[in-house]
C-alpha cells in the first residue's frame, strides 16, 4: 500500500540526492513522481471544464458597486464600461 504514495519516492529521491541511498532504484522513483505530477496536472485541467457553475448575472455585473462582484463578473469576462 505504500507503494502508492507519491511521497514515499520524493523522500527517497531525497535520501539518495544527500546520502547515496535510496530504498528504490532513483529511476523508478522519478518515473513515478512524473507520473503522479502528469495525472495530477490532467486532473486540475479537467475541474473546471467539469464545473457545474452557472454564468453570473449581466444585470448584477452591470451593476456591481461591490469589488467582489466587480472581479468575479471580470473574472467571468463580463466587462462593461
């Protein structure tokens, strides 16, 4: 179970940088951290594709006297000057 724990290849990375030693051959080990850091990368590429928030309101956005608004209808590319 350990095996899946992307940390436990950092340490060993680590410990073999610093003593010479490693528990797990380093090449496995940064294979597996670039594995991890790929998927982990794919995944937040896919969050907000996968979001289910709704478009803001171009009446509130026209409107927006508060900065919070102000930036989430910027952030939502909903500009009116």
């Amino acid at each position: 179970m350990s095996l899946l724990n992307p940390i436990l290849y950092m340490i060993n990375a680590f410990r073999y940088g610093i003593l010479g030693v490693s528990d797990i051959d380093v090449r496995v080990a940064f294979a597996i951290i670039l594995l991890f850091i790929v998927a982990l990368f794919g995944y937040s590429l896919w969050l907000p594709a996968a979001g289910t928030a709704s478009a803001p309101d171009p009446a509130r956005c026209r409107n927006a006297t508060i900065t919070a608004v102000r930036v989430a209808c910027i952030r939502d590319r909903i500009v009116y000057l």
